[in-house]
C-alpha cells in the first residue's frame, strides 16, 4: 500500500549527489498484557511494511509478556507501574517523561489499560492511535464481544481511530467486520477479531507514518481527503481472504 518512493531508490542528481536516507518515523508502543498486536506491529516491521522503528515498547504492569515480545525484538522495553503514583496525572507526568525521552513521531495503544488523562491527550494530540474490538461507535468500553452476542448483531469487527479525550470516541481510521453466526461462540468471535486487528492496525500505522493519514480540524484525513464516520472499512469478505479464513465459516 506504499506509494511513496524509497530514499534508497534514488537516483542521484546531476550533480552526482545522492540524497541521504531520511531518517526512520519512530513509534512508542503502550501495552499492559500479552502485546499480541505489539507482535504483528513488530512482524510488519520486520518485513518493511511498518514505513518506521518501534523505538521503546512501555508497560504499566512488569508480568506484562509483550515486555519479553519487545526484548526478543531487540526493543528498548520500559515499566513504569501505575501503583507506584498517587493519581492519573502523576502517572501521566512520570509517562509523558519517558515517551519524549525517545520523541517519537506516533504513539500507538496496544491494549494499554489505561484511561489517558486530558493532559496526556492534547501533549500528543493528532499523534495517538488505538484499536478497540468493535465497529465503533458500537461497543465502547469494555467486554465488547460478550455484549455483540447478547444483541444478536450480524456484525461485529475491530476498529483503529485516533485517541481523543473522549474514551474510544475519537475519528475512526479504518475498520475490519466480521460476520456473526446465528451460532457463533465468544471464543471464536474473539479470534476472529483479534485476526482483524494484527491485520490493520500495522496498515494504520504506515499510512500515519508515512505522511497519508492525519488528524484535522474536522477529523480522519486520508491522502488530505476526509474519511467517513466509519473509516476505511475493510468487508468481512476481503478481510477473511487476507487472512485465509473460510469466508462462511
């Protein structure tokens, strides 16, 4: 989905200069858990399909497994544990210190568990992503599966959007749905929306890295043109052929 040229396909000018590389887009990674979509940020990355380097990966909790995720990839891999400070803003405070510390270009949310304080969000405002296990506005806040099987919803999905102050609230990027079976099972459902996740949050990243996704005034912009409430909305029919899954299964 890169269409930008490469520094290092350049041709030099007729000068004989060749410009140099321009320097690497870096990413801050927040996590609290397992950091399985830290993995798939990290595996994109590993492939050049990241368009940036995940510089440090930070946890509020020192059990979290995608701290080993972030050192077996040679990532800088930092705790800081929330029970340490008296409030949200001192925390805030002692996370803000850490993250300019490697001035990174996107911060990206990777199941971190934490409600950001306004102070955070307007310090990086326009430069926060996050992935919610819902098609949004659907389903903010938590046990978002559960709730998509108790009203019996033909689709469900994953959504990336830009943080704001308002939780999950802020303009949604991009979009991947799954179809929901009259049988389906929470357990099922979850892998299914996991799958979608590890599929586009790596793809949102790139676009925000490589200069085509920004926050405007009046919200998403992809390529300077405004995205629709829904983002780019990946069908469940493309998404389970990007994934290999059965279509109807």
């Amino acid at each position: 989905m890169n269409d930008m040229p490469h520094a290092d396909n350049a041709e030099a000018d007729t000068n004989g200069f060749t410009p140099e590389p321009v320097d690497k887009r870096r990413v801050v990674v927040l996590i609290s858990g397992n950091g399985s979509n830290l993995q798939a940020l990290i595996d994109a990355q590993r492939h050049d399909e990241l368009g940036g380097e995940i510089v440090a990966v930070i946890s509020n909790r020192g059990d979290a497994y995608g701290l080993v995720r972030a050192k077996e990839a040679g990532i800088d891999a930092v705790v800081l544990p929330h029970q340490e400070y008296d409030d949200r803003e001192a925390y805030d405070r002692a996370l803000i210190k850490i993250i300019d510390r490697h001035a990174p270009d996107l911060i990206v949310l990777a199941g971190f568990m934490r409600i950001l304080t306004p102070m955070f969000v307007h310090r990086y405002a326009g430069r926060v992503l996050n992935i919610h296990p819902s098609l949004l506005p659907a389903y903010q806040g938590l046990h978002t599966h559960q709730r998509a099987l108790d009203d019996g919803v033909a689709e469900h999905g994953a959504s990336v959007h830009f943080v704001t102050e308002e939780l999950d609230g802020g303009p949604v990027v991009m979009q991947a749905v799954v179809k929901v079976g009259e049988n389906q099972s929470l357990e099922t459902l979850v892998e299914k929306v996991q799958a979608r996740e590890h599929l586009i949050y790596p793809i949102a990243a790139r676009w925000f890295l490589e200069g085509r996704l920004r926050l405007g005034a009046e919200g998403a912009l992809f390529d300077n043109m405004p995205l629709p409430p829904t983002g780019l909305r990946m069908s469940h029919e493309d998404a389970a052929e990007e994934l290999d899954e059965d279509i109807d299964a």
